[in-house]
C-alpha cells in the first residue's frame, strides 16, 4: 500500500502533464476532484487540508475546473489555480514527509 506522501506525490507529478496539455478543462477537472478525494481520504472532510485546497481551486464543478478557461491573464483562470494548488500540493507533502521522518 502506498504512503500519503507517495500518494501525494503522485498528483504533483500529474501536473506537468497537466500544464503540457494546456490544460485541457476536463482533465485539469479530473485531477482537481482526484485531488480533493485524496485529500479527504488522507486528512478527513473538513480539514485544514481540504479547506486549504478548495480554497485555491474554488467548490462546484465549473470552479473546480469543469469549463473554466485557461485565462492566463486571470489570477482565478485554470493557469493560475494550478500553479496555486501545485505549490499548496509541495508545501503539504513537504510537511507530512516531515511529519512521517519525525515519527520514526
């Protein structure tokens, strides 16, 4: 079974894919409600970590991605909610990898 941070990891590592493909709506949205399924799953509903990415990503289909433009330009736009939620994604893992050195 996999860790949460390996878990973690790997939807960082779907973001170049992600930013390779422009992104495309549906599969910035698909990665947006993986995402936050993960998070839920990891930390619980409610928590500090969901709130904190539905935050950057925003709560509803068309906020979460599905139909949102690109927008470059916009600091709400699907560009700029990636680069947010990528650096959300590398603070959180960079603190439960902590977490996990200081248990052992």
């Amino acid at each position: 079974m996999s860790s949460p941070a390996e878990k973690l990891r790997r939807e960082l590592d779907a973001v170049p894919g992600l930013r390779g493909r422009g992104p495309v709506s549906y599969d910035y949205g698909k990665w947006v409600d993986g995402t936050h399924h993960l998070l839920v799953t990891l930390f619980g509903e409610r928590s500090a970590e969901e709130i904190g990415f539905l935050e950057i990503v925003g709560e509803g289909a068309e906020a979460r991605g599905w139909g949102l433009p690109l927008a470059p330009q916009n600091p709400w736009g699907m560009q700029a909610r990636l680069e947010r939620a990528e650096e959300y994604l590398r603070r959180l893992l960079a603190a439960v990898e902590a977490a996990t050195s200081q248990s052992r």
